[in-house]
C-alpha cells in the first residue's frame, strides 16, 4: 500500500494534483451526496493512479493528464458502493471524450490486474423470445431487430434482473405479440 507521501509524488509527477481530483469527484456527485464518499472516491482515484505509475510509468506518460484522471475517477466511482457517476457526465466536467477515458480505464484494470463491472451491467442477456443467451446487450438487440422485433431498441440493461432475464413490464407488453 503506498503512503500518501508517495501517492502525492507520483500524482506531481504526471501533473494531476490531488485537489483537482477531489474538486472534481464533488462536481459529479449529485446535490445532497455523502461528503465521506467524495472523499473516498477521490482518495481511490489517486490511489488507482499512482499505483499504475509505479507499476508501468511509460504506460501512463505520454497521455493527457485530464483523461487519466477521467479514468481513475470513473474507476473509482463504480468501486463505491451506492453511487453513480454517468460516463457523460466525467467526460463533460474533464474535457474529454468518453471513448478516450474508457480505453485508459481498460489499460489501468489490466495493468493492476482488477476487474471492476458496473453496477448496470451484467454477464448474459437471455432472449426473451428464443431463449438464447447473449454476452452484450447490443448482440441480444441485434438478435431481436433480425427477427422483426422492432421494439428492441427501447430495451435497456436496468430492465434486466441479476440473472440477464427480462423483467420489464411495458417492453415485454410490446414485444408479447412475437412470442
């Protein structure tokens, strides 16, 4: 575990100072928020940070400082129990496209070797008509729109359960007349 000492180096040595992050994390989260849980996800994000510079410096230099922070702070937000900070809204306050920051996230998970899923997010879509079972909510879409199904478009993850099936009253109403 790295000290805050060593923590605050590494963040000035890619140019992220620690209060930017925790005046950042304050921005996202929602009026009426845990101050606590700010802090947390501040202290998280800098951690994440420099823990993956010590691990692989040249993987991390060379990019813009606003964009790893994008990452770290998105990591860290989704590690947090009870909070939810949208990709849009993390690229908006940073300056930065999502597709960027998600890339840098996806480098920062495998160079610390974590593993960290959304709290929206499931491992399998089950095909409310075939019964097929999908690894992306975008394929099980596809899937339903090949078969005529038009009102796929509408579906969305929360409407899921925790096992992939769907649970949503309104979207299964529209798409009963396919069964």
């Amino acid at each position: 575990m790295l000290s805050d000492q060593e923590t605050r180096e590494c963040l000035l040595c890619l140019r992220i100072p620690l209060e930017k992050i925790k005046e950042t994390v304050e921005t996202l989260l929602p009026a009426g928020h845990d101050p606590a849980a700010a802090d947390r996800i501040a202290e998280r994000a800098a951690k994440l940070i420099s823990t993956a510079y010590l691990k692989d410096r040249i993987a991390l230099c060379g990019g813009r400082p606003s964009v790893l922070m994008a990452a770290t702070i998105y990591l860290a937000a989704m590690m947090e129990k009870g909070v939810y900070v949208s990709q849009n809204k993390i690229a908006k306050a940073l300056n930065t496209y999502v597709l960027s920051f998600k890339k840098r996230a996806d480098q920062i998970e495998s160079l610390l070797g974590i593993e960290i899923t959304s709290l929206y997010q499931h491992k399998r879509y089950i095909c409310p008509v075939h019964g097929e079972t999908f690894n992306c909510l975008n394929d099980l879409k596809a899937h339903l729109w090949s078969k005529g199904i038009r009102s796929s478009s509408l579906i969305r993850v929360k409407m899921f359960n925790e096992d992939g099936i769907l649970v949503d009253e309104n979207i299964l109403k529209k798409m009963k007349r396919y069964f």
